[in-house]
C-alpha cells in the first residue's frame, strides 16, 4: 500500500476493530518488503489493549541515558520488545500517510533536513536561537488523544483512545506541593514520537510564524529547535518581540530552556543546527577534522588500531555506546554523506576525503583477501602477538545449549555445545568465531592459531580465530603509541592553522 491508500482507510476507520485489520496489513507488506520469509503472526486485540494502557510499563517500553553535547545526560525512551517497536511502527505509517507537518517544521519531515532549516537563515545579519526545555516530556496524552479528533485525523473517540496511549508513557512527577503523581507523556525514542511533536506543535509553528512576519523575521522549528533571523535587531530582553515569544510558547504548554538561548551576529560565526552560515552552507572545521583524522591512522596504522585506540573516544563524545563490534566504514561513510549533503559533491574538501576512504575500502576489501565463501579478511595477526599488543586475553568457551537434530520420526536433542572465543578488546567484552578445522588440542597452543577482522559478504565485520592459509596477508608493523599520538596531534595542528 502506498500512502494514500492507507489514509483513505485510515480515514473510514471507525472501531478498534478496523484499526488493527489496517496496522495488520501495515506490518505484513513490511515483513514481505524486508524479504523476511516467515510465518506472520498478526496483532491480535489482546496485543492492541494491552499496550494501549500505558500503566503496563513493564513490557513497553525500556530507559537509558545518553551523553548530551553541551553536557549532562539525555534520557531516551525505547519500545522494550520487537513486536511492541512494529506496531509502533505500523502506527506511524498510518500518521505520516494522513499528516503533512507546517512549511516551517524542518524535523522528522520527508524532503527536509538541517540543510534545509539553516538554507532559510542564510546571509542575515542576527541569528536568534532557542531551545524548548524537556520537549517529548512537555506533550501529555490528553493533548495527543484531542489532536487525533481533529483534521486531517478526524479519528474517532475509541480509535483516538487507543493511539493515544499506545504513543504515550506513564511517569512520575513532583506537583506544585512537592508530592509524587503519574503523567502520561509523549516519550523521547519511540517510532511514533517525532511526527507527534509536528502534530502537536502546528498552532505553535502558525503563531511563531506569525510573530516574525509581524517584526519581519524568518522562523523555522527543528524539533525543539527554534530559529529566527534577520536583517535588523528586534531581539533585545524584555523587548516586545521577546515579551510576545514568551507569551506564546507557554501559551502552547512549553518552557524556553535559557541556558540555551543566543544572538549571534554577522562577523562572527553564525550556526543553525549544527550548519554554519553565511554566504554559502558549511560544517565546523571540527567536524572535517575527525573525518581527516580517522582516515589518516586507519591508513597509517590499520584498521584495527583505529577502532582500538580511537573509535571508542569518539563514541563516547558522540553520546552513546553500540553494541557489537565498531564498525569504523559505517561511520564514516555516514559522515561524509552528511559533508556532502551540506558542501555539496563537487566540494573540493568532499572529493578529496570521499576519495580516500574509497581507497582504502578497496584496500580492505581486496578481492586477493576474499575466500570462496565470500569472507573478506581485513586484517590478521597472531593471537599472542594480538594478545600483548592490546593487552588482553582469548578465551575459548563453550555454550551450554543442546543442537536440536530432527529426524524422519522426531527432533532428538543432542549435547553438542557451540564453540567460540572472546576477549576484552577497546574497553568491552568481544566475541569471535573459531574456524572448524582448529581442533580441540590445538585451542591450547596459541603459537599457531591468528585471529583476523573480517567482513562477510553483507560487508558486517566480525572477528575469527583461524590457522594461517593462503588468504591471509600480514598484519601491519607494531604500532609505536607514542608516535601514532604525535602523529595526529601534528595533523590536528596543521588543519586547525
């Protein structure tokens, strides 16, 4: 189904019943588009009014904390389950078919981006910034369950019931007396939030709008970041075009967050989410720095010591940790899609950097390196070698759980426990599969086994204990730390003179 086909449903649905025959049909064309051939198991009622009452917190949704930019810690709010996260997920295809956001919400909208947020302030003299304080928390289920009984929804009571407080999660607040009570709010990390600010935020984007054609203004909202820019100076304390922002916002039910609130004026550098600009759009030097620089030791020092030495400092700024093993290609690439995004692909700076890291792709992806099982191998050293250089120990374990065979009469359960290898390696625990063909006495007498990284043929990089062959090219030589560090602190040096 395409969009408009789900909002016509959507829009004749009247029962909780037609809800979920449409979030049914929702998730199995998705199930069929991601080539997932397995047996559909449809939502059931029992699923749809169970976590549809958010007092079942249990079983909805899971908390973390990640590291903010400016400091401190953002709490993020997940699904907990799989098939909580899809029909979620089905819900927001059935809000996104219906809802087009206001020309002035740049977030979480199809056809725009940060690029096209900062595009707007170009060239102004003043640049006037706030930030809305706890935004996903600020938006109470009341306000969502009216929101959907209005257009383009027009949902409704029961079927507003239900979306509301699937879309929504209990919490426990101070009142005005200081006593603990429970609220029901819009959480930070769920599919169907971002799209649900935009719903929710439509008569604040019409007001703000307003406000800056009233003093001459542009406006924009990237979620909760606001922006107002110009060409002449309206933004003073205690002013009317501040006295009138104020109104407004709390007005709307939310809070200016101040310690986020600047003026920045032409002739020094002017930034609208995380974009600088001027004449024309740009990232930080910063930004092109950590590019250059990861680039510079994966080619210098190898694959392996970058993720070692390096990756986990740089995902640790960035907020937060993911599991498995670092995948330095995906972040990369990722960044520089996001330099081209904003520079451009015939930048200069782009091309020059886009065409190093294709260079060493192929260089990690040599054919030469490639078995007939399609596993590249990346990089390879002996385990001892491995072992002191990273200071850390391989372990050969085996897992506790029987092999089920099945048989022409029956499944017969067999104790044949799963061999495999782990180690500490950049501050956590990390698995690695062991070749068949090392046997048992042979896990012992490290002198002849290497472990390498490797990708396999969906280019997911993984770790493998193995004897040497034909395939294996040699690690790169020792890596002197302190020289590495000199190294980068020259190359940082350089870029920022």
């Amino acid at each position: 189904m395409d969009k408009a086909q789900i909002a016509q449903i959507a829009s004749q649905m009247s029962t909780k019943e037609d809800l979920l025959t449409l979030l049914n049909r929702i998730k199995q064309e998705k199930l069929h588009k991601l080539g997932y051939d397995v047996k559909f198991y449809p939502f059931t009622m029992r699923h749809l009014l169970y976590y549809c009452n958010p007092n079942h917190s249990f079983h909805r949704y899971r908390k973390f904390k990640i590291k903010k930019k400016s400091g401190g810690f953002r709490q993020i709010t997940v699904p907990r389950n799989q098939s909580f996260k899809l029909l979620l997920q089905a819900v927001n295809e059935i809000l996104k078919s219906m809802y087009i956001p206001t020309d002035y919400a740049m977030g979480f909208t199809e056809g725009r981006s940060v690029v096209s947020n900062a595009k707007v302030h170009m060239g102004q003299n003043y640049i006037f910034n706030i930030d809305l304080k706890d935004f996903f928390p600020s938006v109470e289920q009341p306000r969502i369950w009216k929101r959907l009984q209005l257009a383009p929804f027009n949902f409704s009571m029961p079927i507003a019931n239900v979306l509301a407080g699937l879309c929504s999660m209990r919490e426990s607040r101070k009142d005005i007396y200081g006593k603990d009570s429970l609220v029901y709010v819009l959480p930070q990390g769920a599919p169907t939030s971002p799209i649900i600010t935009n719903m929710i935020c439509d008569t604040l984007d019409r007001r703000l709008a307003g406000l800056a054609k009233r003093f001459g203004l542009h406006y924009t909202r990237y979620a909760d970041d606001i922006t107002f820019s110009s060409m002449h100076h309206v933004y003073a304390a205690n002013g009317d075009f501040w006295k009138e922002l104020i109104r407004i916002i709390n007005d709307q039910g939310f809070t200016i967050n101040d310690a986020k609130t600047r003026l920045q004026k032409s002739g020094g550098r002017q930034e609208v989410t995380g974009i600088i600009v001027s004449k024309k759009l740009n990232v930080t030097k910063k930004y092109v720095r950590e590019i250059r620089s990861l680039l510079y030791i994966w080619e210098k020092y190898g694959y392996i010591d970058t993720i070692s030495r390096f990756l986990p400092k740089y995902k640790e700024e960035k907020g937060h940790v993911k599991k498995g093993n670092s995948n330095l290609i995906n972040i990369l690439d990722g960044k520089l899609m996001y330099l081209k995004m904003v520079k451009g692909d015939t930048d200069a700076v782009y091309m020059k950097l886009n065409k190093k890291f294709n260079e060493l792709i192929a260089k990690a992806r040599d054919t030469s390196k490639t078995t007939e099982q399609h596993i590249t191998y990346v990089e390879t050293i002996s385990t001892l070698e491995f072992e002191k250089k990273f200071n850390t120990e391989i372990t050969i374990s085996y897992s506790k759980e029987p092999t089920v065979y099945a048989t022409a009469k029956e499944d017969t359960r067999v104790f044949k426990p799963h061999r495999y290898a782990w180690f500490i390696f950049a501050g956590k625990k990390t698995l690695a599969s062991i070749n068949k063909n090392i046997k048992k006495e042979e896990e012992s007498h490290k002198e002849l086994l290497y472990i390498s990284l490797c990708f396999d043929g969906r280019n997911k990089n993984f770790w493998l204990i193995h004897k040497q062959n034909k395939v294996v090219k040699p690690f790169l030589p020792p890596v002197d730390i302190d020289k590495l560090n000199n190294d980068l602190d020259s190359l940082i040096n350089e870029q920022n003179g």
